[in-house]
C-alpha cells in the first residue's frame, strides 16, 4: 500500500476538472505537477486538502480513506503563490497559529523559534507581514505549514511571485529542509527548474486528466505523448526501426535517419524524443566524428529564450530544435536560411514507445 493512493479522482468546475486521475505516492517522495494553464493542477490540490468535495474516486493517506474528512482532519498543509499570511499577526504568531490550540507560552515560543531558525527567518518573528520581501513572506508561510509537521505538504506555485535569484536560493532552502524532515510534497509549477531543483517525481495533466507520469528523467527525457513533448519543449519523431544491429536501432524518421542504443525491434513503429539541449551543431563536419548522428540541416528560425537561442532546424520536412548559446550562434555565423550540421548522440535519442 502506497503512503497516497488516489483512485478515479473526479471533479467538475465547469471551466476546470479532474478526470478518473489514478496516482500513487511513496513516503518522503517530491513530486512535481506541471502541465498547461487550466488543466486542473489546483484542484487536483483543492481536492487533496479537502476544499473540494469529489463527485467520484477515493484519497487514501496512510491507508485512510480521507475523501470526505474535514480539512482540519487530514492534516495536510498547503502554501500558495500569494503566502496567505495574516496581516494583524506578527510572523511569530503567524508561524504558530497552527499550533495555538496545543502549545502554550513557552513550549510554542521554543517551537517557532526552531522552525523559524530552520528556515533563517528567527531575525523577523516581530516584524508585521507588511514589511516583509516576496521571498521571506514565502518563508514564513513554508514555517507556518511545516511547524504542524503535516502528514503531506501542498504547494501551489510557491515561488511564481519571486524574482529568479530569491526563487534559486529558496529552492536551495527547502530542498535541504524538506530532506531533513522527510516531508512528502506534491509541488504545482510551471517552472521547470523547480521540477529539476527539487522533485522526484513527475506527474502532467491536460485537460483534468493524468497523462503520464514517472521519475524526473523518464518523464522529462522521455515523453511519451505529443502534448507532454510541446509542453517540455522536447523533439518528438513518429519512425520505423530499420534494423538492429552492433547494440543499436536505426530508425527513419521521415527524412532523418537515427541511431539509438535504445532497444526496440526490426519494423517497429516507434517515437523518437531528442532534448534540444543535446542538439550539438556544427558548422561542418568534415572528416570521421564518434557521433552516431549527423544530420545536414538548413536554419529555419532563431529565438532568444532564457539567456541561450533555440535554433529551429529543417531536414526534408522534418523539423529539430537546438539549444546554442550567445557565442556559439556568433562562431557558427547563424541565420535563417544557413546550412548547419547537427551531432547528436545515439544516447540521447530515446525511444519512448
């Protein structure tokens, strides 16, 4: 039996639903949930806390069946984009307003006091919410859902509202805290280094549905629907595999040949997913290269994306991305209509069914 079982979850807001969602989570397991706006991410969560009464399936917590329990009853913490911090407390008290009806006097102030120095915010237990930055608002609330030590820790796009360095240094802190705990957590994001930062697990959905879920690399280096490819930004390819043979599959893939020491079979109907990262191009390639894969394409298009340019390739139809960086598009002289040629590892072309 799983630490989380959750069995034909559904839910309908009329704009935003679940559907039939089957998912199983492990003790002390972080799991990432990522896919496009509207696919019912949020109340996947609504659900789990007990905002949101389903209309079918079961949530099972350590073999509880909690699906109709009061939220104050399953003890499951929760933290927002928007902290939800209490204006007329002081972040002391509003570390322990969890803890108010148990602990008294000292023994609470002991309690806030370790979390908040765990956290590194013991220095602001008198300031008001008001006064605070993005980034240690989202850590008094982190303090005030972790000093209750929920059984499962709920997080909404916890650090959407916070610039990239306080989001990198608040992704350092509660990869060390959450490991110290031993919290399990179930993360809401859109930014994928939040999924490679800190999750385990992966899990997408579309449209309130369950697509695909698995480790962080067989999800993110393997994507197994077209859906889930777009949204990571990954090359997917419908091929056939030619032959197998020397430990490697060839497979065409339109007008693209491609080698992988992935194992399939002779005939096989395969797809193909390749990360733009491990797109390495060159401006010729003359002579022999350890590389399975050279690829002759022209330049379809550059866009600067996050500090670095994703190059869009075309061979004989078939379209590729590639990641170079500011230097590399200056070296290789890249534009629109230039010939290029691709190297791409046989490992790093995946078959993924």
């Amino acid at each position: 039996m799983s630490f989380l079982e959750i069995r034909g979850l559904s839910k309908d807001l009329g704009e935003f639903s679940l559907k039939e969602v089957d998912l199983d989570l492990e003790t002390g397991t972080y799991l990432a949930v990522i896919g496009p706006t509207g696919a019912g991410k949020t109340i996947l969560l609504e659900c789990l806390v007990g905002f949101y009464l389903p209309e079918a399936g079961h949530i099972l917590l350590e073999g509880e069946d909690i699906t109709r329990c009061r939220p104050e009853h399953r003890h499951i913490g929760i933290v927002y984009q928007d902290f939800a911090l209490l204006p007329h407390m002081d972040v002391r008290r509003n570390i322990g307003y969890g803890l108010r009806r148990r602990l008294r006097g000292e023994t609470l102030d002991n309690r806030v006091r370790e979390m908040a120095e765990v956290l590194r915010i013991d220095h602001l237990l008198h300031r008001a919410p008001g006064t605070l930055s993005g980034g240690e608002k989202q850590r008094v609330a982190l303090a005030r859902s972790l000093i209750v030590k929920p059984r499962l820790l709920l997080m909404d796009e916890p650090f959407s509202a916070l610039d990239p360095r306080t989001r990198r240094k608040l992704r350092r802190l509660l990869r060390r805290v959450i490991k110290e705990t031993g919290t399990t957590v179930i993360h809401v994001t859109h930014d994928l280094d939040d999924v490679w930062s800190l999750a385990d697990e992966v899990a997408f959905l579309r449209h309130g549905q369950l697509v695909q879920s698995g480790t962080v690399q067989e999800v993110m280096q393997r994507p197994r629907r077209r859906c889930v490819a777009d949204f990571l930004g990954i090359n997917l390819f419908h091929g056939q595999v030619r032959d197998r043979r020397d430990g490697v599959c060839r497979i065409q893939a339109g007008e693209m040949e491609l080698v992988s020491t992935d194992r399939a079979q002779p005939g096989e109907e395969v797809r193909v997913a390749i990360r733009p990262e491990q797109v390495i191009l060159a401006e010729r390639c003359e002579g022999p290269v350890s590389t399975r894969n050279v690829l002759t394409c022209n330049v379809v298009d550059i866009f600067p994306e996050n500090g670095v340019y994703l190059v869009e390739l075309e061979r004989g139809g078939s379209h590729l991305s590639a990641v170079v960086t500011y230097d590399a598009l200056q070296d290789l002289r890249l534009a629109p209509g230039s010939a290029v040629t691709a190297l791409i590892k046989s490992t790093h072309v995946a078959i993924v069914g």
